[in-house]
C-alpha cells in the first residue's frame, strides 16, 4: 500500500515545487494505465543518424485491477517500435501489475525505435503509439533529450509536429 501511494504522488506530481519544474518526456493516460516522461534518449556526440536504432524511456503506472502488458508500439520515423532487453535483445511484452510503477530506463528493458529514417537531434519531436494489452493504444509526442554537452540556447527550438506528420 505504502509503494502503490508513493509511486502515485510522484506520478500526480504533489509536492511544493509543482510548477517549478517541468520533467523531460511526454505525459499521457489511456484506459487505467498512466505513461509518464516518455522520451527518446539523448543522441550521443552528435544526432541520431538515419539507420540507428533510438531507445525510448518511459514510467508506466497501472491503474486497473487487473494487470496489463505492454506489447510494443508504432512510429512513422522508425522501421519498428520494439520491446528489448537492457542489451537491445528483443523480448516480449513487459507487465505492468495492477497498482504498481514500471520503468523502461537505461539498463532495463525498454523500448528501441529499430531504424530510424531520418537523423533526430535533442529536441526534435516524433509522434509514437504505444500499445497495451487491455488499455489500449495511445499516441504521445515524444522528443529527443537535449544532449548535456548543447547549450539549450543553441538548439533549433523546433516547433512540435502534428500527428499527420
């Protein structure tokens, strides 16, 4: 009980410095399931070329009674959305029991845009889907971490794309 409610307040955001600070990632809720800081991974020395394969960071909190698995997604920037392992080794869904906080982080399993078509610098934006097994499917503009070695000054200040693009 104590974890479902710690896992709660940090996903709601209660605490005195709500407003002062605005975490990196994409936020959503489909059916009972919550997402939380969805986003790609900063781009090492440099833009994601075309071809690479992006991992995609995110919290998922699970609402319902019954548990529920995440299956995997879909983008228009990549050949595949994949549920992989730490090492990038695919692998099936991942479960999100009932009432408890789930992340796909660096060295844990997590989400991999298999190839994709385009090179994505920090802060560009790509819509991604995400599918689950009982809530359903939910889109979520997700951008590139903006690398800590770029002055966020001198990024390009892209303005986020529209879900037909």
């Amino acid at each position: 009980m104590a974890s479902g409610c710690l896992a709660a307040a940090v996903l709601v955001g209660c605490d005195s410095t709500q407003g002062k600070y605005n975490p990196p990632g994409a936020n959503a809720r489909v059916g009972a399931m919550l997402i939380r800081y969805a986003h790609m991974a900063e781009p090492p020395n440099g833009p994601w070329e075309e071809g690479a394969d992006v991992p995609v960071y995110l919290w998922l909190y699970n609402e319902a009674q019954t548990s529920d698995r995440l299956l995997g997604g879909a983008t228009t920037i990549a050949e595949s959305v994949d549920v992989v392992t730490a090492d990038g080794t695919p692998r099936g869904a991942v479960d999100v029991p009932s009432g408890q906080l789930v992340e796909l982080a660096e060295g844990q399993p997590h989400l991999l845009l298999r190839g994709v078509k385009e090179e994505l610098r920090g802060g560009d934006y790509a819509w991604v889907t995400l599918r689950f097994e009982r809530a359903g499917e939910v889109a979520l503009q997700m951008h590139a971490q903006v690398p800590t070695y770029v002055d966020e000054d001198e990024t390009p200040g892209l303005t986020p794309p529209s879900p037909e693009q």
